[in-house]
C-alpha cells in the first residue's frame, strides 16, 4: 500500500488510498455508493431500491467479458508474474549480498515449505488439541550426535530425512500428489490440449515439484542413512491415493 502506515481503532479508508488512487476522480455510476454519499433516510430490508443496490455491491461484474478464469493470457496477468519473481529476486539478492550462495538460498526457499507442511502443521494441531482438552504427545528427546557421514552430507547441502517420524508424511504426500499432477498435465498437453487452461496449475505444481527434487531424491535415489525410510514413504503414498479417491469419486458422478 502507498502512504504511511496508519493503525487505529474504528477507522476508515477510501477504497481509492488503497491503490494508491486514480490522478483524477472518475464519477461513479452509481452516486449513492460513493464514498461521500450520505444516508439520508433509513434502511429498510424489504426496500426494492435498497436490495437493488445491495445486488449491485455483492456482484462480481468486474470479470464479465473479460478472459478472467478461461484464458489466467490477460495481460494483467504479468503483473502477478511480476510481483511473484521480484519477490524471490529480492530475496536471492539479500542473500548473496551476505555472502550466501544460490545453493543456499535454495535451499532456504525449500525450508518454508519443509517446516510448512511439517513443523508448523504439526504445531498447529497439537495447539488446538490442548486448547480442547485433549492430551497430546510429549516432547521426545532424540540424538543430536553427528557422525561423520551426517557431517559430510550437511556440507554439501543435502537434507537428513533419516529419521522414521510421522511428521514428514504430509510433507512426503504433497510432493506425491504435485509430481502425480504435474506428469499429468504434461500428458494432455502432449495430447493436444490448451497449454493456456493447464498453465497455471502445472506452474504451481512445478514450483511445488522444484522445491521437492531433495524429497524425490531421498525416496528412490539415496542408499545413505540420510534418505525418508520405506515405511514413511509407503504411508504417504497410501494417503496419496486415498486422497485422489475421495476428490475424483465426485468428479466422476458429476461426469
């Protein structure tokens, strides 16, 4: 937003502060929704005029004839792209200028995901238990001893996934499901399908699927004691599949 910051109780703004405002005032359409425009009688639910313009606030016209959810190729599109890049540029150039490496910096981007679907989610869960009386586990004490091996594959910037715990089974079932969604969407575009209704679902799952190259690596390709253990990954992709059931059953009575 434009402007100093402000925080008060019971407060006001003009819609127009928030975008920083047209140079000039463009009329209204309809004067009695402006900003300045004083009630002068009172409202009544039942009042034709009143639901009329009641309608006309809770509408969504500003999306009629435009390709807004049919073509995500409208030229205000490229602002969000805009945004999105120049956020994680920012970032990037943060980091190197402390001295941080891409490496790094990469694998910081994929820490929030991590702790995202892991820490945090767990967190969340066992905050609401408590707040409903319901007990929860305890705190577990596990070894912090590095050995060599660890040691090595910590300076080279791989991820320790070693340990058989449940709270990297929905970290383990979202790659799942991004990758299963990404291959997918590659397919019908390989068979003729519109690139422009795909594209932003298969840029989201690719992003999805970049940040989790280490959870694919550390399911298949890794023999060390750092890689997801096969009892972890037998359970994600269980849960994987059950959520596919359940989202395309609707999908197929509808069809």
């Amino acid at each position: 937003m434009l402007g100093p910051n402000y925080v008060g109780t019971g407060c006001f703004f003009n819609r127009r502060a928030f975008f920083g405002g047209p140079s000039t005032i463009v009329p209204l359409e309809i004067p009695e929704l402006g900003p300045d425009s004083i009630v002068d009688k009172s409202i009544q639910i039942q009042s034709q005029p009143v639901l009329k313009l009641a309608h006309k606030v809770a509408g969504c016209n500003y999306e009629y004839k435009t390709k807004w959810g049919y073509e995500l190729s409208e030229p205000s599109f490229i602002l969000y792209v805009f945004l999105f890049l120049g956020a994680y540029g920012q970032d990037l150039i943060e980091f190197l200028i402390e001295e941080g490496t891409v490496q790094k910096w990469w694998n910081d981007q994929r820490m929030w995901v991590i702790r995202g679907l892991s820490a945090f989610g767990y967190g969340c869960l066992e905050f609401f238990l408590k707040c409903l009386g319901i007990s929860t586990y305890g705190f577990g004490l596990t070894s912090k001893v590095i050995d060599d091996e660890q040691s090595k594959r910590y300076g080279q910037g791989m991820f320790e996934f070693g340990a058989s715990s449940n709270i990297f089974v929905p970290l383990i079932t979202a790659a799942i499901i991004n990758l299963v969604s990404f291959l997918m969407g590659f397919l019908q575009v390989l068979k003729g399908s519109k690139m422009e209704g795909l594209f932003l679902q298969m840029f989201l799952a690719s992003f999805v699927v970049l940040n989790a190259l280490p959870i694919y690596e550390a399911m298949v390709l890794r023999n060390d004691k750092g890689r997801i253990p096969f009892k972890t990954t037998a359970t994600s992709t269980c849960l994987a599949l059950a959520l596919y059931g359940l989202v395309s059953l609707p999908l197929r009575n509808r069809n």
